[in-house]
C-alpha cells in the first residue's frame, strides 16, 4: 500500500511539473463533438485529455472520454501506450520522454470502436530564455469593459536567440506560484478538525474559512494565447518579449502575499500549431477570452479514421520547450489594485473555547492537499 501511494505521489508530481495546461475553452456547439488535448515535449511526462462536449440553449456541458486505448505512435516506428489516469486523462510511463527531431501521432479508440488519429507533428527544439525581467504595472489589468482598471498586474518579459535560416514559431505559457493561507472553506457549516470535511449546520448560511496548517502555495495557469512567428526577426535577438501578464494576487484579510514565483515556459511548435492557436487567439479577442463561448468550433489536426465528416476538435502535438523561473519581490509595491484569491476577504471562524461534546479548541487548521491548482512542496526558486 505504501509503494502503491509513494508512485501515484510520484506521478502526480510529474504530472504537476511537466506536462502542458491546456485551454479551457467553451464552443459554441449543435452536436456531440470529441475534442482532444495534448502536448510532447522535450521533457518528462505525457499528459492527453479527452472528452465529449456539447452545448444547447446556451448551456456547455463536457464530460471525460472514458475507456479509450490510447497509443502515441513515434516516428522510429515505436509505440507508446498511454493509460487513464483520471477520469478521460491519459498518461504515458513515467519514463517518457521525447526527443527532438522525432515525429508523433496521437492514435485513439473509443469504447464504441471509433478510431481517432493526429497529423505528425516533429519536435523542434526551444531555444533557451537567456533572461527574464519584470515590471510592476499599476493599471495593469482593465474590467470587461476595456475602461476602467480592475487589478494591477506584475508584467514578465523575456530575452531569447531566434535559430537562423529556418522559419519558427513560438508559444507562451507562465505558471504562477503564490502563497496561500487559507485551505478551506465552509459554507453553511464548520470544519471538522479530523476529517478535514466540512460539517453541515443546520440554518446556518455563514461561510468560514481555515487558514493552512503548514506553508501552501496556490498555484495559477495562463489562461491567454501568447504566439509569435519570427518574420521580422529571424536569426537575431529577440529582447523585451512580453511573456506575462500576472495578476496582483492577494489573500487578503491582514495575510501578507510576500512574493510571486513565476515561470515561463516558451514553446517551439509547427507552423500548423501556430495557425490553430493563431485562430483560436482571434476568436478570444472577438468574444472577449478564452473562458467565453467562441461563435464557432475550431477544428484542429484530428480526425476520425472512417469518417471524414466528423469534427473533431483540439489539437495534439510536439512542441520543444525551455524554462525559466523569475521571483518577485511584491512588498514594495503597497498601491497595487489588489485581486482577491477568494474573491472576497476571508471569514475566519471565531476562536472558542472547549466546548462539548468534543471538548476541542477552535478553529482548526485545515491541511494543503497537493492537487493541480495547490501544493505543499515548496517550488524551486522560492525566493522568501
């Protein structure tokens, strides 16, 4: 039991460390449709997401692809077996890597016995990020409107070295690690202090929040479309990239968010990649981001074996990759237009004394569960 819960940690740390976020995106939809997500890189960890989406009346719904055989198929003439993870989250072994030159194409079957296949994609190599900078920007970030501010952002930059004589394309990606203080939250209750579970009480609608027991850090994706085609700059340096645009991200409620630690990941993709995200870009500046509801479904490189005429949406590919960490100092900046991690101020339970019939002290503490958006582990190059 204990080897069996140290491998799935150990993957879900990979998991966590390796693997590309993908867009959430909502289609305007008027039939089941499969859309498709995944990204090999240059670095450990496979990570394919599958599901069924559908939208009627102006309402999404999506659920997990379940029970797919799920194969990467290398252009060595190798073969890589993904299994499900989680509920439609396919993973390859831990092992896996991929290597720059080699191509890859992402083979599925449904339950049903539909059979799905990608375009090839090759992996080409990222160069490295020579160097990263930030700025703080007061009025950083505007509301829905476009006019008036809504919170201050710390802006992130990049240098790199464009490859000479050879079109490339690039993609930005930026993880951002923050301090958390509160790790739960009840609504219309308390938290038990064994079960970490919040206990219903009746009538009440008060909402409580648990600070953390030990150091936590939430964890925050981009959610923008960030690409670039080296036209105009090929074979030179590129400097001043803007690469970032991170929220003023807060607590909030007297618990001081001393720093950021973000990192940038910077993407060498295929020109056909380029072109899917290219769209996918101009539909989100047309209906707002990425998290509204596109006017049409975008059709990427999959498609169904037999059948032609099924769409199918999303994207697979391979795409080199080079990291680099930034920490920022965020206690100088005391005028920030502040974004509220809760998106409110916290409510903590008051403290009580013992009380029967448990006879225990309040509030309790509550624990930081390691998950995709919350970790325990304290990143590398946490700077406080």
């Amino acid at each position: 039991m204990f080897l069996r819960k140290t491998a799935s940690f150990i993957l879900f740390s990979l998991l966590l460390t390796s693997c590309v976020e993908v867009y959430d995106i909502k289609y305007d939809l008027n039939a089941d449709v499969i859309t498709v997500d995944g990204f090999i890189t240059n670095e450990r960890g496979l990570t394919v997401n599958l599901r069924r989406s559908r939208s009627t009346g102006g309402n999404y719904y999506s659920q997990p692809l379940r029970e797919c055989i799920v194969e990467v198929k290398v252009g060595d003439g190798s073969v890589i077996s993904l299994n499900e993870f989680s509920s439609g989250v396919y993973v390859a072994p831990d092992n896996f890597q991929g290597q720059i030159g080699k191509t890859y194409q992402l083979h599925f079957k449904t339950p049903e016995g539909k059979v799905y296949e990608s375009e090839k994609d090759q992996l080409v190599a990222s160069p490295p990020i020579a160097k990263l900078y930030h700025q703080f920007n007061q009025n950083g970030i505007l509301d829905r409107t476009g006019k008036q501010v809504a919170f201050s952002s710390l802006d992130v930059y990049a240098d790199f070295n464009d490859a000479e004589n050879q079109r490339n394309y690039y993609l930005w990606r930026w993880t951002d690690f923050e301090e958390q203080w509160i790790c739960a939250t009840c609504e219309g209750g308390k938290l038990d202090a064994k079960t970490q579970l919040c206990v219903t009480e009746r009538n009440s609608r008060i909402t409580y929040d648990y600070r953390c027991e030990n150091v936590c850090w939430e964890i925050y994706y981009s959610d923008e479309i960030n690409i670039f085609a080296d036209v105009y700059t090929n074979g030179r340096t590129v400097t001043g990239r803007p690469v970032a645009k991170i929220p003023f991200y807060v607590t909030g409620g007297g618990f001081g968010n001393r720093g950021a630690l973000v990192e940038i990941q910077q993407y060498a993709i295929s020109s056909n990649a380029y072109e899917y995200y290219k769209l996918l870009r101009d539909q989100a500046q047309n209906t707002g981001n990425l998290t509204d509801t596109p006017p049409a479904m975008i059709i990427g490189n999959i498609r169904n074996v037999n059948d032609a005429s099924e769409k199918v949406i999303g994207y697979f590919g391979a795409a080199g990759v080079s990291k680099k960490r930034i920490f920022i100092d965020k206690r100088p900046h005391t005028t920030a237009y502040k974004f509220l991690m809760l998106g409110r101020e916290p409510n903590l339970e008051p403290d009580s004394p013992p009380m029967p019939p448990l006879f225990e002290f309040r509030p309790p503490m509550a624990s930081c569960v390691l998950s995709a958006n919350r970790t325990p582990i304290r990143p590398e190059g946490w700077g406080l």
